[in-house]
C-alpha cells in the first residue's frame, strides 16, 4: 500500500501546527533551521571540493593565483638557467687555462 504524498497538503499541515507551538519552541526552531542551513552551507563547499574532476584541478581561485604561480615557474628557471650558464663559463674558463698552461696557483694548492 503506497500513499502519494501531496507536498502542499503537508505544508499546509505543517503550518496549521506551527500555530499551535508557544513562543518559545517556535524561537528554538528557527534557530535550529538557522543552524542547519548554516552548516549545508558549508558542507556545499566542501562537497564541490570534493567533486571535482581532473579537468577542473587546475582551475584558480583568482587570477593573481596564476600570476604568481607563473612568476615562481619563470623565476626558478631563470635561477637554474642563470647557475647552469655561470658553471658552463667557468668550466670553459678553466679548460682553456689548461690548455693554454695559465693556470693560477690555487689550482696547485689544493
């Protein structure tokens, strides 16, 4: 035995009993449906974290996120590049002082 059930004959139920509460429980039920939607509230936003899919991962929040994050990426490879140059000269710089028998004598030193 299945009942459909009419959702406005249950509002209007509700509300025909909502008239009947005292003060007191009426305050108390508007501050637990306060409570509530807060708290759906915040669970939204962890539940769309929750869903995304890989295509949507690297979506920013802002455009500034990106910014800096492209900064940081240009930054750390012009370092790595500035150091690998500054090695390579100074390997080429002490090749050919061997080479042409100028070397310093710290190089004997060590």
């Amino acid at each position: 035995m299945t009942t459909k059930l009419d959702p406005q004959k249950i509002i209007q139920v509700l509300e025909l009993s909502s008239q009947n509460l005292d003060q007191k429980t009426l305050a108390s039920l508007q501050q637990a449906r306060a409570k509530a939607l807060q708290r759906q509230a915040g669970k939204a936003h962890v539940l769309q974290l929750a869903d995304h899919r890989w295509s949507t991962l690297l979506v920013p929040h802002s455009l500034q996120q990106w910014a800096i994050a492209v900064l940081l990426v240009l930054a750390v490879f012009a370092g790595g590049g500035m150091w690998w140059q500054h090695s390579q000269l100074h390997h080429i710089e002490l090749d050919e002082q061997i080479l042409t028998d100028e070397l310093p004598i710290e190089i004997f030193i060590d």
